[in-house]
C-alpha cells in the first residue's frame, strides 16, 4: 500500500485563505505547490519559535470569521497617493514596463515567484509562510535594475497594484558602484486577509543603497512583508522601516554579508495604537570577514502589542565582526505592550558584537525640565516623544528624506499620542 500523509485539520479561517487562494484563477499549476503545502502545513502558532509572539494562526482566525469578513477584498482602488519623496520615480508592481524611469534603471515583468521552499532566515518551519501565501495567490512579479556604476539622484518608489487584494515580489539588483534610493510604500485601506510584499535586493560590491519601509496600511488592514538582501564587498546598505499603521503587520528583513567590508545600517519606528499587533523581525548574518552592521529601533506604544525580534548571526569565518543592536520602547500608556527579543549566535572568536533593550515611560525629571521653563505639560510630552524618534530618523542625513519621514511621524503623534 503507499503512504498517504494526512493533512491537519484546518481552522475555518485556514480554509478561508485557501479558498481565497484557489479562486484566484490565474496560473493554477504554478500556485498549486505553494497552496498544498498551506494545505499541510497551516499557518504558523506560538509553537514556532520565529512566530511566537505572532501566532498567525490565532489571530488570523480573530480576524477572518465570516464571507463578509473578506468581501472588502473585491473593493475598489485605493486613493492615488502623492510620492512619499517629490520628484520620484513611481513604479507600480503589476506594470512595472509603464513607469518613465531615470537613465541607468530597467523595470520589466517577471513570471517568477519566490522561492517558498527553501527559507534564507530562521523562521524554523519547512515552508516560508510569508513566502508560501504570495506563491499562493499569484504575486505579480517584477525585476528593476539598476546599471553598474550609476548614481540615481531621483528616488524610485516602489507601490503594490491599487485595491486591497495585493500581492507583489519585486526582485531588485544595484549594479557595481551604482547608488539609488528606494521606497516601497505600503498603504491602502486593506482587509482582514493579508496582503504580502516580497522584496529582494541584490547589492553589489562597492554600490551604496538606501531603502525606505512606509507602511502605514488603513485601520482593518493585515500586511506581511518580508525584504532579503545581499551586500557585496565595501557595499552600503541603509534601511528604514517606518510602520504606523495597519490592524496586523509583520515585516522581515533578513540581510547577508557577502564581500568584506560590507555596511549595514538599519534604523527603525514602530508607532502602536489601540488594536494593532506590529511584528517586526530581522536577521543579519554576517558571512565573510570585516563587515559591520547596526540596528536601531524606536517604538512608541500608546495601545495594541508590539514585537521586535532580532537575530544577529556570525559564521565561523567571519572575524573582525562589529554588529550592534537595540530596541528601545516608549510605553505611553497601559493599554498596549511591547515584546523584544534581541539574539546573538556567534562562532567566530575575533568579533565585537552587543544586544540590548529597554522599555520605560516618559523621564518625569526631563518632563518636569520642560515644565518648569513654561512649557505645557502636554506640548512637553510631545517634545519628548519628537525627540526620541528623530534620533534615528536625523541619522538620515538627506534633509528631503528627513523632512518627509518626520512629517509622518508628527502627522500620526498629533492624531494618537
């Protein structure tokens, strides 16, 4: 007799997705490995490590109760958006050839999808669920180039197809000494079944890249995200994620170290309110020899669950090693909390590598200086929060990009904080 594996019994909002999946349509053959294994495999529970404190499996099942649960996703086009930085590029995902693009950049279409199979992080499971559910729905897929040796002075925005059903991998390489600046602008109304977005970045040696997350998805929205990159020789990486929005969000960065002297900046702002869980995980693993890396979050809680999970990982040979990383949490209020799990897993012997994190409310002696030189308590408070998120937006640099990420920030803590 042959083996037959029995397939867990799903939850209804299991089925919901799958369903949701298989009546897509389009490219049956191609999505149907990626929806047999959700089929086996489920959505990740707390009993996955990586997914701990994001049970996917529960809390997608708060959220998908019902057919009407998810009819928003047949709803029509979001609002067309302004650039998050003027003068950009804008390329939309699902028609990538349409774009009018600086010189030295090439976008075209792609039938390729994500490797769901074969996981590049430590997500601990046999498929990639963030990776598995874009295979399953069919992401549009699209590859931007950027020539060897070019300086792209105007930012490329990178935007999902319009409506709230959206899936997209977008492959994106940045060829030997070139430097450009990318954003890839989540935002929309959304629904209670997720969106995803799969970004991969290859950098090659010598070339300088600065990647801007923002994500500010509507009030019933569940997104998951996830950006791979590879970083050449004496190559920078700068990345910011900026998340105050959406009901559920995870987004995963999972960055490699290729060529010696490699950089790796990541900065980052999670800002929580009441009915949102906001997961943000990482991975920097250092492959190669003298590289350096430093990973700095901010977050500001005034309701919801906020997560950050970092892993830095170093392989034997890469010595000379210095990789830092911190989550810092402003807690605003007692409506809302915040888990950090920061790691370290080290097999070389040579390197200089710290963790750390902290939570705490507003310093009453720094509140009270404020006060005392006639500032309004309120107004004062305001000036504290500012200050503990522009840290690591100042960090930044370019005043245009400054400018426009502080003027979201200010936006959302004039609305909630």
């Amino acid at each position: 007799m042959s083996a037959v594996s029995e397939l867990k019994t799903r939850t209804p909002a299991e089925t919901q997705l799958l369903q949701l999946a298989e009546a897509r349509g389009e490219n049956e053959n191609a999505r149907r490995p990626a929806i047999e294994a959700l089929r086996r495999d489920g959505l990740p529970t707390r009993k996955v490590e990586a997914w701990h404190y994001t049970d996917l499996r529960a809390l997608m099942g708060r959220r998908i109760k019902d057919d009407a649960a998810v009819a928003s996703l047949k709803a029509g086009d979001d609002a067309i958006l302004e650039p998050l930085l003027a003068n950009s590029a804008v390329i939309r995902l699902d028609d990538p050839v349409s774009a009018h693009l600086p010189d030295g950049v090439i976008a075209t279409s792609s039938s390729s999808a994500a490797d769901w199979q074969a996981s590049p992080n430590h997500l601990d499971r046999s498929i990639d669920t963030i990776r598995a559910l874009s295979a399953a729905f069919g992401a549009s897929s699209a590859k931007i180039a950027v020539s060897s040796k070019t300086s792209v002075e105007t930012p490329i925005e990178l935007r999902p197809a319009a409506g709230s059903d959206s899936h997209f991998y977008a492959q994106v390489s940045v060829g030997e000494g070139a430097s450009a600046t990318f954003v890839e602008r989540l935002e929309g109304e959304g629904s209670p079944a997720p969106s995803t977005g799969i970004s991969s970045l290859t950098i090659a040696d010598r070339a300088n890249v600065l990647w801007i997350v923002d994500q500010e998805k509507g009030a019933e929205a569940s997104h998951l995200g996830q950006l791979n990159v590879t970083i050449g020789a004496d190559a920078v990486f700068r990345l910011f994620v900026l998340n105050a929005g959406g009901a559920l969000v995870r987004y995963e960065v999972h960055a490699e170290t290729v060529g010696e002297g490699a950089d790796v900046q990541i900065r980052g702002a999670n800002l929580l309110k009441d009915g949102q869980h906001v997961d943000v995980t990482t991975t920097l693993n250092h492959r190669v020899a003298h590289t350096t890396a430093t990973e700095t979050f901010r977050n500001v809680v005034t309701g919801g669950h906020g997560v950050f999970q970092g892993m830095i990982k170093v392989a034997k040979g890469a010595q000379k090693t210095d990789a830092k990383m911190a989550c810092n949490s402003l807690l605003l209020s007692d409506e809302g909390d915040f888990s950090a799990k920061p790691e370290l897993e080290i097999f070389a012997d040579d390197v200089q590598c710290g963790h750390g994190a902290t939570a705490g409310e507003i310093d009453a002696d720094h509140l009270f200086y404020l006060m005392s030189r006639g500032i309004p308590e309120a107004t004062a408070r305001a000036l504290l929060v500012k200050a503990f998120l522009g840290e690591v937006v100042e960090e930044l640099e370019d005043e245009a990009i400054v400018g426009a990420l502080e003027a979201r920030i200010d936006a959302w803590l004039d609305t909630h904080a």
